[in-house]
C-alpha cells in the first residue's frame, strides 16, 4: 500500500529556531511532493512543492530538501515565528496512470513559543 | 483566480437525519473533485472523488454518498447520519493540465451529530 509517514506527531519550537519535519515514501513512481499548511478550522493551503529533479527548493523561510535515493523529503522553517504554528502535511503523487489521488503524511502539529 | 467555496461552515445535526453538503468551484473549468474527513488531531481521509460529471470514485465504503451533477459542483449526502459521521469536512479541487497539480481547499464544514 501506498504510504507517506511524517514525522514528528508535534513538534515545539522557541521563536527564532528552526523547524523540521521529515517525510518519507515508498513508491518511487511518486513524482510530486507537495507541503500543505493547515490553521484551525481552515483548510489545508499549498505552502511549497518539490519535484525530484531538484535536491532542494526554497521559498522564503521555507525550504524543501528531497533526497531521492532515500526516498524522503523534509520541510525545514527558518526563524520560526508563533505566526507559522500549524499543522503541516507532507504529501506525493504521481503524473503517470491518471491517478489524480495524493498521499497524505498524519501531519505534524507545530508550536512556536513567543 | 480560483476560488472554491463551501457549506455551511458548521452544522450540528441528530443522528438518523439527512446530511447534504455543497461545495462549488470557481474560474476554472474541469476541474478534479474531492470530498476528505478529517477527524479531530488528525489526517486527512479521502471519502471520494471525481474527474467529470457523473463520475465519482469512493475511497471508503460507509455511510456517505457523492455526486457530481455539474462541473464545478459537488455534493456529498447521507439518508441517515450516524455518530460516528462527525467530522471535519474538506473540499477540494485540483486542475488536469501539466501533470501534478496541487490540491486547494475549502475552509471545511465543522459536522457534529447529536
């Protein structure tokens, strides 16, 4: 079956640190890997994206850093500031077979201390 | 610019009710459809999707219904609710050209069965 575990669950961390949160596949078909940015009682926003052409992709404070021959994928947030508390889901997909259907990580929980 | 709306945004009902949800997309045509729950702390569930008119997908055999009966509307119904129904409802479109696409989101409906 078709996984993508995320971790951590939550994560803490004082403003002006950095945040990491890790994911890792399984199918090396997945060729898009999205992170989404979840606030309460709001949906899940597109905050960045990745394709496995490139090792790394930065927008911001946030870059994503993919290594292929692992199969993972990390989101890291500079400066983390209390206004990025959120929970974030990593995601992949893949263009071939006309699947249109993402695989979501659990998400990750994210508290930054003022 | 694309906008995707839902409703209502919170809805308390007794179990054995009907349920019906709405969910339109705006400024694009085509698009894929897809209806989540997301329960409490926790990820996201696909409950069903769809790539045209009339044609839906279901992820999970349970309680819910979907359908599609125009292009950027998409419905998700139940005859009777029951507690286990409660939830965080999602939709979202994502466009077909190019590959990939990323999902967008609603801002969710907030369900809670009595």
């Amino acid at each position: 079956q078709q996984q993508v575990k995320q971790s951590p669950q939550s994560l803490i961390v004082q403003k002006g640190g950095i945040s990491i949160i890790n994911c890792a596949y399984e199918n090396t078909a997945f060729d898009y890997f999205p992170w989404y940015q979840q606030f309460p009682g709001k949906g899940p926003a597109l905050l960045i994206a990745i394709r496995p052409d490139v090792s790394e992709k930065k927008e911001g404070r946030f870059t994503i850093s993919f290594n292929k021959s692992a199969k993972q994928f990390s989101l890291h947030i500079m400066d983390s500031q209390p206004g990025d508390s959120a929970t974030y889901f990593c995601a992949a997909s893949m263009s071939s077979g006309g699947s249109y259907i993402p695989t979501f990580g659990r998400g990750t929980s994210l508290i930054v201390h003022p | 610019s694309q906008t995707i709306h839902q409703w209502p945004a919170t809805l308390v009902q007794p179990v054995g009710s009907p349920l019906s949800l709405e969910c339109t997309v705006e400024g694009t045509s085509n698009p894929n459809l897809y209806w989540y729950r997301q329960a409490a702390g926790r990820g996201l569930q696909l409950l069903f999707y769809s790539v045209g008119i009339g044609q839906i997908s279901s992820e999970v055999p349970q309680n819910l219904s979907a359908s599609r009966p125009q292009d950027r509307q998409f419905i998700l119904s139940s005859k009777k609710l029951l507690l286990s129904d409660s939830g965080f409802y999602l939709c979202a479109w994502s466009g077909k050209s190019r590959g990939n696409q990323p999902q967008h989101f609603g801002d969710g409906t907030r369900l809670s069965i009595l």
